[in-house]
C-alpha cells in the first residue's frame, strides 16, 4: 500500500470508499450524501484508479487498512476530514447523517401495483 496514493484522495472520494466498506451500494451513497449515483460512481472510479485497483471494494479495503494503522500510530487525520467518528453508521466527515441500516428481510424498493396478487392472465388482482 503506498501512501503517497491515498493521501492523493479526495475528501469526497474517501466519504464515498468509507461508505462502500459498508456494503453500501451507489444508489444509497448517493442518497447519504446528496450526490448523484454516477457522480458517486465516478468519484469511487476515479479513487480506484488513484490507488491501482480494479474494483471499489478494494479501494475501500486499502483505505480502511490505512486508517487503522494511522489511528493506531496516533496519527491525526488530514485537517479537511475532522476527527474520526466513533461509529461510521451515524455520519461521514462530510457531517451528512446516513439513513438507516436497512435489514435483508426487507426490500430496497416497494412497487405498489407490483405487490397484490397475480392472476393465471398476468394482470394484478384489484
């Protein structure tokens, strides 16, 4: 891992890789931090190719292994980002509360006319 890359990263883009390290997808980034999904999806495209790997999700790995090992040698973190945040689930350095963990029993998107039952012709039972 080479630092130099990663203090190269942007206070946008490193919202963005903490975010993914969540498993949070471009949709719900976009919402948490009132950016457009392709302006996120640019933004973690542009971090990724700043850190030489091939995937978001390793982008997000490289940072969180940095800022561990920075926290744990009391480093401080570069002014424009503030202080670590005790628990990444309420805020981002950008201050933007993120919504709520959703669970996996419930689904991302509710379709109302898609909920009802189906009829044996396809259309939905009113």
């Amino acid at each position: 891992m080479v630092t130099g890359t990663i203090d190269q990263l942007t206070a946008r883009e490193r919202d963005c890789l903490r975010l993914v390290a969540r498993g949070m997808s471009s949709k719900e980034i976009a919402l948490a931090l009132g950016l457009s999904p392709l302006t996120v999806d640019g933004y973690l495209k542009e971090a990724a190719r700043t850190l030489g790997v091939s995937s978001r999700r390793e982008a997000a790995r490289i940072l969180a292994a940095h800022e561990q090992l920075s926290a744990q040698a009391g480093e401080t973190p570069p002014q424009n980002l503030g202080a670590e945040p005790a628990d990444l689930a309420e805020t981002v350095h950008s201050g933007v509360p993120l919504p709520p963990k959703r669970s996996e029993a419930e689904p991302r998107f509710r379709v109302p006319f898609l909920s009802g039952p189906v009829s044996e012709a396809g259309e939905a039972n009113k």
